[in-house]
C-alpha cells in the first residue's frame, strides 16, 4: 500500500446529533408498536427524503437529484476531482427499522459535518447519497437506484417498472417531486464506502465491534404465477384437483429442503403467498408467490435455481398446473476492492474496535457501486441478529463507533496520495 500506513488524527462524530438523527428519521412513517414503514416513493419516504435533504442543505452541501430520484450532497475539497463518496438509503421495508440504511446516510452527513464543524477541507471532495428503491420491496429490483446510477439499468426502464401495488416507478417520482436531472449514469466516485448494520447474527455470536465487509452474496429473486382450477372444497375428490395453493406450499417447503440440502450459506425464503380467492371452502384458482434464492457462490445459487426450476416442472406435471415465473432481481455476488476493506480494518484496529472479516447476506447499494470503484462496507452489530423486523436494533455505542471508523476510512481516502497505483 503506498502512502502512510497511519490514520487521521482523533477526531470523533457528534453521538448525540447522530443518533438524535436516526431516531428523528424513524419518526417518520412510524408504526404504532415500533419502527417505521416507508415504501420506496410513499408520501412517507418523500418526507424522509425531504428531512435529510435538509441536513445536507443546512450543511452547505451541493445538493443534486437524478433522473431516478437517488439524491447527493457534495462539500467540495481542496482540488478538484472526483469525492470520495458514502452513503445508504431510507427507504425501509413495511416492517422495518429505525437502522438498515438509515445508518450509513446519517453517518455519511455526520462524518462531513464533523470534519466541517473541525474546519477540515480534505484534498478530495466527499459526497454522500441516498438511493432510491433499495428495499426491493415496493418495486423490484432490489438495490435499483443504485444499479442505475452504476450504469446496470436506463432511467427509463426503472420508469416504466410497476410495483407490488399497480403504481408505476416514474409516476410516483414525479408524484412525490423527485424526478430530477442529474444524468444517470453517475459520476464514479474516488472510492466509495457504506457504513451499515450487519442485519445478522455473526458479530454478536462472535463478539467482534466491526465487521470488514468483504462483499455480498449473489441474489435471485422469481415471482411464480400458479394457475389451476378453482373447485368446491368440499365436492372435488384430491385426484381431480389442480390446486395452485397446495403446488405453493409443496415450493416453499422445497425450497427449505434445498437450502438444508446444500447447506450455508445457501439461503431460501417465501416473503409473499397469495392465493386467488382466498376463501375457506374454495380450492384456488391462482397463487402468487416470491422465492428468494442467495449464496456467496455463483456456481451454487446457478445449481440451486436450476432444482428448483425442475422442481416446477414435476409438480406442475403431477398436479396439471401452469406455472409462470418471472424474474424479479438477478445479481452476482460482488468482491470488494481488498485496499479498501485493508484500511476499514486498520481504522477499526486503530480505535481499539475488534474485527472480523464477512460477507453480507443483505444486498446493499455498495454492490451497485462497486461497478464503478473500489468500494467497501463496515457493518456494526445487530442485537440479536435482527433486521427487517420493527425490533430492529443498535446500540448507541455501535453506531458511534461505527460512524467514527467510517470518519477514519473517508478522511483517509480523501487525504491519500493515489493509492490504487500497484503497490
Ligand atoms: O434484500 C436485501 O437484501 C436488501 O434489504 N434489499
Ligand atoms: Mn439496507
Ligand atoms: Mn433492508
């Protein structure tokens, strides 16, 4: 690694602003037992985003909206040149947490505002973004205002993209008066790092303060349409029957079979069944249903979809059903740049924090945007290894620590010689 092998001085965030921020965030979209729904484009996700939008501006920060709605707030350095960037995102899913994204966007105006309120103007400009649609949950993909500020998709292909409700992408950014006209692609950063939390068990059970992120796993969503005939529950003998409700449920528990079968981290999950008409005495006429497909190696999760896809094929056969699927998201698993996760550590190490090195199950914007440069991420505990649940939760002294290594990472980054020449 060329350059000093130190770190910046002691500077340290502001604890109190930051987590006075996420929960003033998690206000918003609140749920009455806890957590905070904002659907990606909801009225509720145009006043988080109208929130944060006002920390940047407050900040001074240039403050610009594409083409898709992802939003960047800039504080120029000492020369000119691509920032050094960071950032998340703030939409949730219905169930969520005041933390996943909120985090890493939060702590990115933090990290600048503290090294602004010290009167420090790195050489390298530092930007930090929040990206549009990352939960997947409203509009699939997953992680799509990202993947088309990396170049993955066209501003009018996310337009045209219809949600789980009949609403369409483009419309509802205009809608909520985020349609804007920065060009997308982006522009590549220096470098790019994502502060978020793990969403998972491992630092807890391990008792380690800051994951290294080393990359995230590939991802494959299908939506499955069943089609059968609907019949009198109680009239239609079981060898007449094609019933999509039962092909459903014979899928899901095939697909917990599989990930068992091939074992971590293959993972299988069924986020959303739904039956046509839905009524007690009535076999289905149609299921609907998600499949989520994971793992670290591309080989595996190729292997695991192709069982699954013959798995369709011989139930749709035994049962004379129609099965359709349609896929919904489709991502490789991604490396981060080994430079970056180097100094995550150094930092980490060099505030006392302990470590360990992991891949993400959860998707992230950084995986969009390490099309683009060398990119890397740091999570921070957990409790309890929940995520996408209103009980979501990180304690105060993680997410500070987490925001100070993020402070360290950056002010590195945008202080370095150029460090990506061979070392
Ligand atoms: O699905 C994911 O991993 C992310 O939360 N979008
Ligand atoms: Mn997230
Ligand atoms: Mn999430």
């Amino acid at each position: 690694m060329t350059g000093e092998a130190t770190m910046p001085g002691p500077l340290s965030v502001d604890g109190e602003r930051l987590v006075r921020r996420l929960l003033e965030l998690g206000s918003i979209g609140g749920l009455p037992g806890g957590g905070c729904a904002r659907l990606a484009l909801t009225d509720d996700d145009a006043a988080g985003r109208n929130l944060v939008m006002s920390w940047m501006l407050d900040l001074g920060l240039d403050v610009t909206i594409d083409a898709v709605g992802n939003v960047i707030g800039t504080r120029a350095g000492r020369e000119p040149g691509p920032p050094v960037m960071t950032g998340s995102h703030i939409d949730t899913v219905r169930t969520g947490g005041f933390y996943d994204g909120n985090l890493g966007v939060i702590a990115g105006i933090e990290v600048i505002e503290t090294l602004a309120d010290a009167g420090v103007t790195p050489r390298r400009a530092m930007a930090v973004g929040f990206f549009t649609n990352e939960e997947g949950a409203r509009f699939a993909p997953d992680m799509l205002g990202s993947l088309v500020y990396a170049g993955g998709m066209t501003a009018e292909q996310a337009h045209d993209v219809v949600a789980i409700d009949g609403a369409r992408f483009g419309d509802e950014l205009e809608r909520i008066g985020y349609l804007g006209g920065s060009p997308c692609p982006g522009q590549a950063p220096y470098a790019f790092v994502e502060l978020h939390i793990e969403q998972g068990p491992v630092l807890e059970a391990q008792h380690k303060r800051i994951g290294v992120v080393t990359g995230v796993q590939g991802i494959s969503w299908q939506e499955l349409t069943i089609t059968g005939q609907s019949s009198h529950a109680g009239t239609t003998p079981i060898s007449l029957r094609h019933d999509p409700g039962y092909v459903a449920m014979e899928l899901g528990s095939f697909a917990r079979r599989l990930a068992n079968d091939l074992g971590p981290p293959q993972v299988a999950t069924v986020g959303r069944l739904q039956l046509q008409p839905n009524l007690v005495n009535v076999v289905a006429a149609v299921a609907s249903m998600t499949v989520d497909l994971r793992n670290t190696d591309e080989l595996v999760l190729r292997h695991a979809e192709a069982r699954f896809a013959d798995q369709c094929v011989t139930l749709a056969d035994a049962e004379g059903v129609v099965i359709e699927s349609r896929s919904l998201a489709r991502f490789e698993p991604v490396t981060f740049d080994t430079q970056v996760t180097d100094l995550i550590e150094l930092a980490a190490t060099n505030r006392g924090l302990s470590t360990m090195r992991m891949p993400s199950g959860a998707g992230h914007d950084a995986q969009m945007m390490a099309r683009l440069c060398p990119t890397a991420m740091v999570f921070v505990e957990s409790v309890g290894g929940i995520s996408h649940n209103v009980t979501e939760h990180t304690e105060p002294v993680d997410l500070v620590a987490g925001a100070n290594v993020l402070l360290d990472v950056l002010h590195r980054l945008a202080e370095q010689e150029n460090p990506w020449l061979a070392t």
